[in-house]
C-alpha cells in the first residue's frame, strides 16, 4: 500500500538545536496515525515541519510528490492541511467568516460556500454561534471551529496538534468522536496528542516521539499494550 | 473669532481633512495587512496630480517611462526568485502579471498624452498609470524582506521615499504643477460659500472609505486581507498567500494615492517633493486612531486637517509644528489608554 504522506530522514532545528532528529514516518490513505510523546519531544515541530511552515531537511512526499519546492499554501492547495496546536483563528472575524476563509482555496468555484451547510450540521453549535466573533468562543468551541475551518478545505490529510488540550473531559470525547468521523468521510488522519490513551484507543497506527526522535512504533491497538507505553504513557496498567 | 470665520476656518480644515482621510485609510491599510508603513504614499500622491497636470497641459507625464521601468525590475525580481524556486513554468504567468499588465497604461497613454484631452480621459489615464506603481514597488522592494522585522521595512520604506521623489524631480522636473479644476461650480449655503471641488473631495472620500467598508465586509478577497491582517500564520494555513494580499493592500492604496491626487491637486500647487508631508501628516492622523483602526484614522486624519486650518489662521508659520507636536500628547494618551502594551511584532512562525 503507498503512504499518502511518507517523511524520510526529517530534521528539524532551532539554529544549533536539533528539535527533530532523523524522524521516518508514513501515514496510508484512509487511516489514523497518531504521534504520541511527552512535552517538548519535538511533536509540534515535525508538524510545522511537514506543513511546510518551517523549514527542514530529509525528504518528505505526499500524494507521490516531492514537497520540498512547495510552499504551505501550495500543500494547502493539495489537500494537506494543519489544525495548529494555537489553532490560529481569525480572533476579530466572525465565526461564519473564519469558516468561509477555509474554502478561500475553492473561492473560484461556483457554490464554494455551500460546504458551509455540511460543517453547521457537524457542528450545531457553531450554527449557534456564526455571528459571534471566533474571540469570544470557549476552548472547545474554538477547536470545533479550528476542525470547521479545517473541514472547508476538503483536506486530504488532517494534521491535527493536540486537538484535546486544555480542553474538558466531556468535551475531549466529542472531540475524538468527531475526528472518528472524519475518516467515514475518507479523510485521512496524522493525530499529534499528549493524551496517549485517547489516541491510541482512536487510532490505527501509532509512533512515540521522545526527544526528537522515533523510539517506537507499532498498530495502535499493540501499543496500547506495550508495557514500554503503557508504563510512561498510560500511567501505568 | 466669530462664527462666519470659524466656519470658513472648518470648511477649509475638512476639505483638506478629507485628503488626509484617504492617505491615512492607505497607511492603515497597508500596514495591517503587510506590517509596512508605507512612507512614500504621498509621493504617490504627487505623482497623481503631477501626472495630470502634465497631461492637461499637453506634456507626456514622467509616469509613462517610470512605470514601464518599474514593471521590467519587477518582472526581474519575480523571475530570479521563480527560477531560485525551480519554477521557471510559471514564468509566462508572471511576465503577464508583472510585466504587461502594469505596461499597458503606459503604452496607451504614450499616443494619447501630448494632444488636447477631455478631463475625463486625463483623469483616467493619470489614475491607469499610477494603480500598478505601489503593487510594482511592493513586489520590488518589499516582497523580498516581508519577514523582516517592522523596523527593517520601515527603514527601507524611508529610502524608497528618497528615492521615488528624487525620480519625481528627474521626470516632473522642479516646477510644481497644477491641474485645473474638475469643477468650478460655487454654492452658497446660508451665508457661507462652499466649493463644488470641497464637496467633491468631502463625497469622493466618504464614498472611498463605504467602498473600502464593502470591499472588506463583502467580498472574500477582502476577507483574506482582513485575515492576513489578524493572523498571518491563520491565513496561510488556509492558503492565503500573503504576496498576493501584500500586492492587494499596495493595490487598493495606489488606488487611494491617485484619487488623492486628483482631489488635492487643483486645491494646491504639488512639486516633486510636497508628497511627502501630506503623507506625514495624514500618518498623524493614522497614528491618532492608533494605526488599527480604519474609523479611527480616518478620524483623526480630519482632526489633523481641522488643526492645521485653525493653527494656520493664527499664524501661519505654525501650522505644521501644531500638527507634529499634537503627536506627543496624543502618544502619551494612548499609552495610558492603552490596557496592554500593544506588541510591535508578532510571533512569526
């Protein structure tokens, strides 16, 4: 089977610190694969990296395609789009506005807005709430909005950064079922996220960061039973 | 002082307030979008009316050669940084949008220029030649660095000035010129005489500034500037190029200068040079409103016009010192208005 997305030899670094160290990963059309690891292991760098927001050595393809030449809106362009962990919403702009910029790709296109229809009937809340300035959301309706957007850019490939952080318990499971969903709909899925259980319980295959580097990988379902993981990663079992 | 006086005073400060008004929308507007503040607008301004003046007057205007050179450096410019990327099957693309496109007013206006024109055609051949110049001079000496820190372009923005009013004075020559005016008609209004052109100037900004509000409230480009505006890194991450609102900002305020032009130049005799305080004082204006805000530029930039009328009155010789000077307080005033000291640069990823 070809990865739709396949890095080889990544490296990424701040000046003389390395953050990203000689990284391989793959992710197979149609499939969730998610990085787990500790704070500050390099996982959001690898992101950035892949995204084309930094920049970095090794190669790394998509959809048979060398990206090094291509800029982020080009991969944006292609399908590949990035949920930052920051999610870099337009704060003063309504919530309707920001889900419409994320089809600002297809603005040529006849109809580009009825996209919007589909995401207000996977998001209710944000149907509530499209008047409303993105700033004046809550945490978990800020994400929801960070996936909308992300949604109206029809990804082929969701990179999602620490879609559960700082968010509440109740919410984090509407979350992942959410992004559960999104494979239904043929997207494919690179998971970044420090709640490894949630992860790995919603995830194909899985890889561990620590320290900028792979030190394991495996389906997810096996990981979770690792007693590697399960021992730093899942509180113990 | 008594209420006639005053209202002629007002008069005068509002109509110039209104030219303030469209630089200062400018100045915002290019520097939300592209964090640069762009000193020699009211160069442009200059060359606006300098442009029509030369044409009323049977002359070819400077513009016809310095645009055509401006788009050549620039098609240079963006064939050097395609052919560094690898890209050289965009190039036709970029020869069209960088070197024709901008050429074209210029060669319409070289058969035209030089024989006895109606207004009208003046007007819109002056207004073709200077939309491409701040898109070129954007892609030329902007683009490059646009990851550069404030100061940086701000500083690059200074030697641009020097530069564009130094060929001003090589193509326009040291004389001031001055177009007629678009109209001439005189109201009176209870005792007051108002000027057709001070009413023109007063519509052409408040409807300038209702297009702008429509541009960015309607449109999706204009909502890809506001975006790039708020978040840069947003933007891009739904594939907003920040080249293509970077041109787009310089476009909509070249629009801007040259309308300016129009406007002010039958009002006042403008030289190479004389853009430049225009610009500088409708930056005070922008800096009033705290660079941020459209409403409040524009705002400020009519008190700054009504300062200068009535500082002028008193004595003349004051009117500029009363304009900068104002710059202190209101600079202390925000700083204490101000609940967060606002970050002049963002985090750039």
């Amino acid at each position: 089977m070809t990865a739709l997305l396949r890095a080889e030899g990544l490296h990424v670094s701040y000046g003389r610190v390395d953050a990203v160290r000689g990284v391989s990963l793959a992710v197979e059309a149609g499939r969730i694969v998610t990085v787990i690891g500790p704070n500050g292991a390099g996982k959001t760098t690898l992101l950035a990296a892949l995204m084309g927001l930094l920049p970095s050595r090794g190669t790394v393809t998509y959809d048979g395609a060398d990206l090094a030449r291509f800029e982020v809106e080009d991969r944006v362009e292609r399908g590949l789009c990035l949920v930052p962990e920051a999610r870099e919403l337009f704060g003063d702009m309504s919530v309707a506005d920001n889900l419409l910029l994320g089809a600002y790709p297809f603005r040529r296109e006849r109809g580009f807005r009825a996209k919007l229809d589909d995401v207000y009937a996977r998001f209710p809340r944000l149907a509530e709430r499209r008047g409303q300035t993105a700033s004046t959301l809550s945490g978990g309706e800020r994400q929801m909005l960070a996936l909308g957007r992300a949604l109206m850019m029809r990804p082929r490939l969701l990179m999602l950064d620490e879609p559960s952080l700082g968010l509440a318990p109740l919410i984090v499971r509407e979350i992942f079922r959410i992004i559960m969903g999104l494979r239904e709909l043929g997207v494919s899925i690179l998971l970044v996220e420090q709640n490894a259980r949630a992860a790995l319980e919603s995830a194909d295959y899985g890889y561990v960061l620590e320290t900028g580097e792979i030190s394991l990988h495996g389906p997810a379902a096996e990981l979770l039973h690792d007693p590697r993981v399960t021992a730093t990663y899942l509180g113990g079992a | 002082m008594n209420l006639d006086l005053a209202l002629l005073l007002a008069q005068d400060g509002i109509a110039n307030g209104a030219i303030y008004v469209l630089v200062a929308l400018g100045i915002v507007l290019v520097f939300l979008v592209t964090r640069i503040i762009f000193v020699p607008f009211g160069d442009l301004v200059a060359y606006g009316a300098l442009t029509l003046a030369a044409i009323q007057e049977g002359q070819r205007p400077g513009t016809i050669w310095l645009v055509p050179m401006l788009a050549v450096l620039a098609f240079a410019v963006e064939a050097a940084s395609l052919l560094h990327k690898g890209a050289a099957h965009r190039l036709p693309r970029a020869a069209l949008v960088w070197l024709v496109l901008p050429a074209l007013p210029a060669l319409a206006a070289w058969p035209l220029a030089g024989r006895e024109l109606p207004d009208l055609l003046g007007i819109v051949l002056t207004v073709a030649l200077i939309l491409p110049i701040g898109p070129l001079l954007y892609r030329i000496a902007y683009r490059p660095i646009a990851d550069a820190p404030v100061l940086v372009l701000l500083i690059v923005s200074v030697v641009l000035h020097f530069a564009i009013s130094g060929v001003a004075l090589v193509f326009f020559g040291p004389e001031g010129g001055r177009p007629r005016p678009l109209i001439r008609a005189m109201f009176e209004i209870g005792d007051m005489i108002v000027s057709a052109q001070t009413l023109l100037m007063l519509a052409c900004s408040a409807l300038a500034a209702f297009g702008l509000w429509l541009f960015f409230e309607r449109s999706i480009a204009g909502k890809a500037l506001r975006a790039t505006a708020v978040n840069r890194v947003g933007a891009r991450l739904v594939g907003i190029r920040p080249g293509v609102t970077g041109g787009t900002a310089f476009l909509l305020a070249s629009a801007l200068a040259a309308l300016s032009g129009l406007l002010i130049g039958p009002v006042t005799t403008l030289s190479y040079d004389s853009g430049f305080v225009i610009g500088l004082k409708s930056f005070v204006g922008a800096i009033i409103g705290g660079l941020v805000s459209y409403p409040g530029a524009a705002l400020g930039a009519l008190f700054v016009g009504l300062l200068e009328s009535f500082t002028a009155f008193y004595d003349s010789s004051f009117k500029e010192v009363a304009v900068f000077a104002i710059l202190v307080p209101v600079l202390v005033l925000r700083s204490l208005v101000t609940a967060k000291p606002a970050d002049d640069e963002e985090d750039e990823l």
